[in-house]
C-alpha cells in the first residue's frame, strides 16, 4: 500500500510541476547533479532537484520496494523556495501530504 501511494504521490508532483510550469526538458550538467548540498541548492533550482534527483531516486525505491524515508521534510523547502507564489499552492500541500505519508511509516 505504501509503495502505491508513494508511486501515486510521485505521478501527481510531475503533473504539478509541469502544470506549474516547472518542468525541464534540459537535464543539469553532470557536475549540478553530483551536488552534495542539501537539495543541490548550490548547482540547481529547487524544481529541477525535485525532477531530476528526487522524483528519480524515489521511483527506484519504490519500484525495487526497497525502504523508503521516514523522516522526509521536503515541503518546508519548498514553502522557503516558492514563499508568496500561491499558483505553487497546491504544489506545496501536495509535498505536505507526500511528507506526512512518508512518516506515517
């Protein structure tokens, strides 16, 4: 049930960011991606860590079943990045809900 809803959540913030116009089709450089900041905030914009390394590895885990987060906070970057945008409004309670799920473990 976890993986399903996890895989569900995963499918619905691709449509957000794309819905939001927030979706790449130009991947970062190889050096951006091998970002060890939190978030690879020093190489990328939020929305292009959540496509391209986030959206990435959970789907892996998901699909292999291996163990997921328990302890994820995603949203409250998100609500610090995207502060006063409220067509990122449903965006961020979706990153919220995904959080809770996570953690509900």
């Amino acid at each position: 049930m976890l993986y399903l809803a996890s895989k569900n959540h995963l499918i619905t913030l691709e449509q957000l960011l794309k819905q939001c116009h927030l979706w790449s089709d130009t991947q970062p450089s190889a050096s951006a991606m091998a970002s060890h900041a939190p978030f690879a905030c020093d190489t990328m914009a939020f929305e292009q860590w959540l496509q391209f390394i986030f959206i990435p590895k959970m789907a892996e885990l998901v699909a292999q079943e291996h163990p997921l987060p328990t302890t994820m906070a995603i949203a409250p970057m998100a609500e610090q990045m995207w502060q006063g945008m409220t067509d990122y409004v449903e965006l961020i309670r979706h990153l919220h809900d995904f959080d809770a799920l996570l953690s509900q473990q």
